[in-house]
C-alpha cells in the first residue's frame, strides 16, 4: 500500500508542477488551447481567464489523417516550423474599467509587469474602452517578442491641471531598455493636448507672438529611449501637448502606417522626432501639426523616410543642431516619395552659429510640394529671438542632393534659401529636376544663397544661378568639422 501512495505520488507533483507553470502564462484551471498562431496575430480573440492570461491563435486544425499527408512530410519536418503560444494580458481583465475617468494605472502596470515575464506576450488594449493613465514607465528588459496592442482610445489626464503633482511634465508613456517592442494596433491615443497648447509660456500666446513668464513643462506623448529593434505600426495618434513620438538612444527603428493628427496652431507638437538614434525606417504615415512634421537631431544615422504625407505643419527638418557651441552629427538621410502641403517649410536643414560636426549624405528624391512656404532652405543662422551673436563655427552642411521636387510655394518667400556660414559653407549641394512655380500670384525667380557651393545638374524652376562652384579652403583638414 505505501508502494502504491509512492506511485501516485509522482503524477501528482507532475500535475502540480504543470498547473504552475500554466498560471505563469495566465490560465485558469480551464486550460488551454493547443493550437498555434498566425504569424503576426493581433491582440484580439483568443479565451480570458482570470488573472489576465488569455491564447491567441488561429482556429483549431484537426490532425491530418496518416493516409491524406502529403508524402515526404513528417510533423517534426523543418517544412513545417512550429509557432509560438501567446498569452495575452487584457487590462480590463487585470482591473482596468475603461470608461475614459476612472484612473486605470495600475492595471497597465501589472499588465506590463505580467507581460514582460513572458515570452511572445501580448498586453492587449480592448476596442470597446477609453483608458486614463498617469505619466507610466515601461521599463525592460523583457522577454522576446513582447507586443503592446492598442485597439480602444488610451490617454493622459485633460491638462495641466489635472496633472498628478508628482508626475514627470515633461513625458508621459515611457518605454526604455527594451529590446524587440512592437506597440500597433487599430486604436487611438489621444493627447488631451489643448490646454498645454494655451499655457501663457508658449509662443502664440503674449502680444506680437511673444511669450509670458511661467513654467513652460509639457509632456511628450510617446517616448521610446535606450531601446532596440522597434516596431510601431497603424496607431491614431493625435493632440500632444509637445512631441506625439520620440526616439533618443534607440536603434533599428520601423515606423509605419501612423496617423498624426494636431491643429496647425498646436506649439511644438513635431510628429516624429528622432535623436542619438541608428537606423531609422519611418513608412506611409500621415502628419499633420503645428510644428515639424518629422525632425531629426543629432547623433541620427541612416534615416530612411518613405511615402510620408506631411501638412500643415513646418515640414521636414533636420535639426537644429549645434545649439550653445555643442557639436551635431548626423549623416545618411533619405526622404523619398513624399507629399507636404500647407506648411511653413518644405525641406529644411537648420543650424545654430558656434556649433560644430557635420551633417552628410542628405538625400530628397521625388517629393510633392502644394502651397509651401520656404521650399528648400537651409539656415545655418538660426536663431528663435533674433538676438544671436554672430560666431566663427558651424556646423558644416555638404553633400546634400535634391531630385525630382516639384509643386507649388507660397510666394512670400522665396522658393529656394541657401543661407550658410561665411566661414563654413555648405558644399556640394546637387538639384537635379527641382521646378517649383507659384501657387498663386506672380512668380518669384530670385533664389538665395550665401557661402553656398553645389551645381545645377538640370535646369530648374526657378533657376539656381547663384550656386558657387568648387571647395573653399578653408574646410581643408578642419578637425571641427569631424564626426564619428
């Protein structure tokens, strides 16, 4: 009889040991399901169990009868790779009530924290609530594969004054040191933003477009920092109080499918910023704001920006860079395929005098202007109050390429402004195929340039005669001028 207590005793503990690690996953004594995922499934489906767990996966397949395989294939073929289970963390599941008031905080918390636990896990943010989050940090590592789906509406608190005392104001959803991240799905996160916009502190709202004194802290909405390998993808995004994305210290980044959505009048809402950040891809996405439609600061490598509609807004900018004598470097840009409309700059490189590096290998093919102000520009005298000093520095602006832009400008400036420094010049600017013609009134023919070196490869519209040929020598072996 007591051999026989130790006989069972074994499957029990087994039994035990299984229960366990199935609740690790979030299963209830239910069970699950043992069929596999579709590749690059979504949050939805799938059964819920208490703690928050749930499967996502396609429908069950029953097992193909032995005489109806194909020949030559065997379950364990490589042929016939096995997927990875997903357990999926609903937040309403783990407390989260979703009825656009009711702070739901902490069960994003514990839906990152169960999350990040597990391999190939899902937080899933359900279609049918609005959730209210105070300023949250997700914060890796993880393990692989994590995804955050957002398919209802996710916001911050309305306002300043609504504003938890003890929040950070300059940030509100934080996502650092993760490796493998994708945030995606059919919903929205709104940015509750106006009441940030009127602060007395931002540039629209003293007399003569000036400023009043008072505390000028407005959060980001979405900042990724010192992560990796991250995808963001079909999100509505929309009234930030400041920046709707941000990216410092992240590599390999895929942006795609986004909708960004601010007034023409909202300060500092750029669409897109990315610094200190390494191979970036930003894809079919829609901005609209009240600043630069996507910005690109320093430390930026190979920036790759496709089939992106832009306006209103300040365009497409690389800078500033250089502020207060730091050296910028940023090289290996591609803007290609795009579209801006209604904007106060089309393409522009901005740059602070007394900075010093370099920015390269700048490329804008086959871009559509409609209505723009400021074309082309670069301005290596930028300044926000006018009162700069002029300095002896720059940041050295060279090798930049402008093929195939065409459309219409505003004709209140001129379409093409080549504004570079009298001791660093810009060099080697190409324009091949540029015509851009008034949207409406008379035609502005008198292109600006200043210390501007480059070639005219086609003729263009307007044409560029003030181009100057060939390399100053005073960019001959300038260590300022260095990066990397």
């Amino acid at each position: 009889m007591g051999g026989g207590a130790s006989r069972l005793g074994l499957p029990r503990l087994l039994m035990a040991v299984a229960f366990v690690l199935l609740a690790l996953c979030g299963f209830g004594v239910h069970g699950r399901n043992h069929i596999r995922k579709k590749p690059h499934a979504g949050g939805g489906g799938g059964r819920q169990h208490r703690g928050g767990g749930t499967v996502v996966s396609s429908p069950a397949v029953p097992p193909a009868d032995e005489h109806t395989q194909p020949p030559g294939i065997v379950p364990s073929d490589p042929a016939i790779p096995a997927q990875p289970e997903q357990c999926v963390f609903d937040v309403r599941a783990l407390g989260a009530v979703g009825d656009g008031t009711t702070d739901d905080t902490e069960a994003f918390r514990a839906a990152w924290r169960a999350a990040c636990a597990v391999e190939s896990a899902v937080i899933s943010v359900p279609s049918d609530g609005t959730f209210t989050i105070t300023t949250t940090t997700f914060a890796g590592p993880c393990k692989p594969g994590l995804v955050f789906q957002v398919d209802g509406v996710l916001m911050p608190p309305d306002g300043p004054d609504c504003w938890p005392p003890s929040d950070n104001r300059r940030q509100w959803l934080v996502f650092s040191n993760l490796d493998g991240l994708t945030l995606r799905g059919s919903g929205t996160i709104e940015g509750n933003g106006e009441d940030w916009w009127n602060l007395p502190c931002k540039p629209h709202r003293g007399p003569n477009g000036s400023t009043l004194r008072g505390p000028c802290d407005s959060p980001t909405l979405v900042r990724f920092f010192m992560s990796r390998n991250l995808v963001v993808e079909g999100l509505r995004v929309e009234n930030s109080p400041e920046f709707h994305f941000r990216f410092d210290g992240c590599s390999d980044v895929r942006v795609d499918g986004l909708s960004i959505r601010s007034p023409a009048n909202s300060p500092n809402t750029d669409g897109i910023h990315v610094e200190n950040t390494q191979r970036v891809a930003i894809y079919n996405s829609m901005i609209s704001n009240g600043d630069d439609c996507i910005s690109i600061g320093t430390g930026s490598y190979d920036v790759d920006i496709q089939n992106v509609s832009c306006g209103p807004g300040h365009g497409i900018s690389i800078g500033s860079l250089g502020v207060h004598n730091s050296q910028a470097c940023v090289a290996n840009v591609t803007v290609r395929n795009a579209v801006i409309r209604n904007s106060d700059n089309g393409l522009r490189i901005k740059t602070w005098q007394g900075g010093m590096g370099s920015v390269s290998g700048i490329s804008f093919d086959t871009v559509s202007m409609e209505n723009v102000r400021n074309c082309i520009i670069i301005d290596q005298y930028y300044c926000l109050d006018k009162r700069c000093m002029n300095q002896s520095t720059a940041v050295h602006v060279t090798d930049v390429s402008y093929a195939n832009v065409r459309g219409s400008y505003d004709v209140r400036a001129a379409p093409i402004h080549f504004a570079c420094s009298d001791t660093v010049p810009c060099t080697n600017i190409t324009m091949s195929e540029v015509e851009l013609l008034p949207f409406s009134g008379e035609l502005v023919d008198d292109p600006f340039c200043w210390s501007a070196y480059g070639l005219q490869q086609t003729p263009t519209i307007p044409p560029i005669y003030c181009l100057q040929d060939g390399l100053p020598d005073s960019l001959l072996d300038n260590p300022d001028l260095r990066c990397r």
